[in-house]
C-alpha cells in the first residue's frame, strides 16, 4: 500500500470482511515545517510527519469507531478488529448512519510547495519590525509553520472525497514591559498562502501589538453599571462559537437544552446581525471542502436579518432531533458589516468598553455567562480613554445578539474569519 487512497480501499474493504453492515474511514497525510522563537529569538526549526486513519463500523444497528496513527497492514488489521469489537458491545442506535452517494470529488487549495527561506525571512522582518516600531512589546512565543495535509474519505455507499492543502501561518504571544511594569499577554495570529506582505501587517497585529504598550498603565472601572461592550475581531470568533456551542449544537439540541431548538426560521437576534460560515470564500485559507460525516460542504447562512436559518447539526444530530444537518462543520465566520466606521461607532458611545479578550467558564445552558474581560480599554462620551485593569462583566448571549447597538463597516480576515468590531448593550460591567 503506496498511497493513502490504497491505504483507505484496503481499511474500507477489512472492515466489510470483518463484519461492518457499513463503514466510513478517513486517512490522513501530512507534513509541517515549523519554526518557533522563545523570547525573540529563534529556537527551533524542526519537520513533522503525520498519519492517521479514523474508521467507524456500523453493525447490527451499533456503532464502533477507532483511530489510529499508523498505516502498516498489522496495525490496520487490529484498529478494524478493535472497532468492530466495540460496535458489537455498543448499544443500538437508529440515528446512527453512513452519508449516501451524492456526487464524488477531489479538491486541491493552498499552495504545495513551500518557501522556507522566504518565510524564514518574513519571521526576522517581523522581528525587527516589532522591536523597532514597539519597543515595549517582547514577544514571548512565535510559532510559524507551513503544513500540507492530503485527506480522503470513503465510506461503504462508495462515497470518496479526496482533498489535498498547503498554507502558512503564524501564531504570536506578546506583552509589553517597561521597568517593573508589565501588560497581559495577548495572543495573535491566523493563515496565509502567500509571503508578499510583512507580517507586523496581517490582520490585528499591529493594533495588537500598540494597544498592549498602552496597556501598560492600566486603571478599574469605578464602580458597577450596565453599558456597552464594543467586542473587536480578535475577540467577536471567541464568543460567537462559544453562542453556536450553546445554542445550536448537537449536544444542547439533542439533550433538549437549547433555547433557540425551536426558532428555525424566527427572528433571534437584531435585524442588523448576519452571520455565515463560509469554507469556501476566497478569504479563507484551505476551508474544508467536505464533512467528517462525508458529504460535499457548503456556505451556510446561520443568522440573516436577526432570522436563524441553520443550525449546526452532524449527520447524527440531524437524525437524531429530526432537524435540517449542517452544510459545514467550519469554524469559517463571516459577520456581515455594517454601515458605520469603527471611529463612529465608538463616537456613538457614551460609557463602555472595548474588549479584546475574555477569559470565562462556560455559559449556562441558557446563555448566561460571566467572565473577565482582558486586554480592554474604556470609552467615555464617544472616546477610548485608559487601558483597563481586568474588569468583570456578564450578561446574556441570547439578549446580547438582540441589543446591537451597531456594527463597523471595516472588518478583518485572519484567513479563516472575517469579522467586524460589534457593539452591544445591556452588559454588567463591574469595576472596584
């Protein structure tokens, strides 16, 4: 067995031997080229090898699945006797299933061959940019990396997807110092599949990177009162992800929990919110093309005008609350911007915060949620003022999409995201 499409036929066809009513496996193949700095200075530059094969087996009604990290024969001779042994000891369950036959494809995205002194390069740009534009700032730990992955899924209905990427990215931990003084940290970063623009310039992280200097000197709210909260992109994915985890997921609809479970198609937000995930958008750096339940991916509108239009249901999920499956299972948000400049939108405000990032358990299973808001500044009649010392704030996610008080016309791609600055009212914001 040479290549991974070999590798998957011979797991598929073992798994049919071995008893499997049906049988989906997805094998895995990559390599990654990363560089790491500790401290400003480079520490570390290694190449990485992967592999992996997933498999599930549905017999009798029972589910088993099994993973594993190698591909020789012995190895996959025992991963399909051990799933086929826990689906014979697996209880019965009717939503469980194999996607059907639609239309078979091969993707390819990214770019295959990477430029490692280019990128070596842009790192010690970035380097010297940091140091000489913000002087303050020590960056803690840079990881950058350039990974090509090829993945096929083929399942027992003689579904076969096949998908083959490459791409960079970079991931950046900083704080500034100045004498006994030190900022929080705060991390930055996101994917590329080119090197033709200077890294201090991708996405927030120049913004990122002034404001933690700024944050050097930092003062509490006086007192507690409920006012607005501007969340910024570096912020926004956080916790609209943590809102779907809650609201539309398998869990929370399976378990009955979910606020929203019978909202499809009822308004749920303001009307000024709009929200999509979108792997297929050119902005977004090798967006997955296909699910891990193994059907083609789609764009998918989640929130349109304040409407829920989808939920983020698996195959499973589907079947099993008797609701429409997901299109995507991508982590790809698009919020669609307003019409309001993000100078205006903080014009608009007379007390608040801006918040770039919160640190909080999980919300309850009816949205509430309280956390620490880090890395934020306050705003005073329509003006970002001082940088904040860690300030508590609560609200409620389902009442925090229907009080948004504005949205910004700018917005920034991380090359997965694309997301503007939101403002919302009603939250608890609480200082000394």
């Amino acid at each position: 067995m040479k290549t991974i499409r070999e590798i998957a036929e011979y797991t598929l066809d073992a798994l049919k031997k071995a008893g499997a009513d049906h049988a989906q496996c997805v094998v895995s193949s990559g390599n990654t080229d990363e560089l790491n700095i500790d401290g400003g200075e480079f520490s570390l530059m290694r190449t990485l090898f992967s592999s992996s094969i997933s498999m599930k087996a549905l017999k009798d009604g029972k589910k088993g699945t099994i993973s594993i990290n190698k591909f020789d024969k012995e190895a996959i001779d025992d991963a399909v006797k051990a799933c086929i042994a826990a689906a014979e000891s697996s209880v019965p369950d009717e939503a469980e299933s194999i996607a059907e036959l639609v239309q078979n494809e091969s993707f390819t995205a990214g770019v295959m061959e990477p430029d490692r002194d280019k990128l070596f390069d842009r790192l010690e740009e970035y380097m010297s940019d940091v140091k000489k534009d913000y002087s303050k700032v020590i960056i803690e730990q840079l990881i950058s990396s350039y990974n090509r992955s090829h993945r096929i899924l083929m399942n027992t209905n003689g579904v076969e997807f096949s998908y083959e990427h490459g791409g960079y990215d970079i991931s950046s931990m900083f704080s500034a110092h100045e004498g006994e003084k030190a900022s929080s940290f705060i991390g930055y970063g996101g994917f590329f599949t080119k090197l033709d623009r200077k890294l201090i310039d991708f996405g927030m992280m120049r913004t990122l990177l002034a404001e933690s200097e700024r944050q050097l000197d930092t003062k509490p709210v006086e007192g507690k009162f409920v006012g607005k909260v501007v969340i910024t992109p570096a912020c926004l994915d956080g916790i609209l992800m943590t809102l779907f985890g809650n609201f539309i997921s398998d869990a929370t609809l399976i378990d009955g929990t979910s606020p929203w479970r019978n909202r499809l198609g009822q308004k749920v937000a303001s009307e000024k919110l709009s929200i999509s995930t979108i792997p297929l958008d050119d902005r977004v750096v090798c967006g997955e093309r296909f699910t891990a339940d193994g059907y083609k991916s789609e764009n998918m509108e989640i929130i349109k005008d304040g409407v829920l239009k989808s939920f983020m249901l698996s195959q499973y999920g589907s079947k099993k609350t008797g609701l429409p499956r997901a299109k995507n299972l991508s982590q790809s948000l698009w919020v669609r911007p307003g019409s309001t400049s993000f100078n205006d939108l903080i014009a608009g405000i007379d007390r608040g915060i801006l918040v770039n990032r919160f640190s909080g358990g999980q919300p309850g299973t009816n949205g509430d949620f309280s956390g620490v808001a880090k890395n934020s500044f306050m705003i005073e009649n329509g003006r970002i003022t001082f940088a904040l010392s860690e300030t508590m704030i609560n609200g409620n996610l389902a009442e925090m999409l229907n009080n948004v008080v504005d949205i910004s016309s700018e917005t920034v791609c991380d090359g997965m995201s694309v997301l503007p600055w939101i403002a919302f009212d009603g939250i608890t914001i609480s200082g000394r």
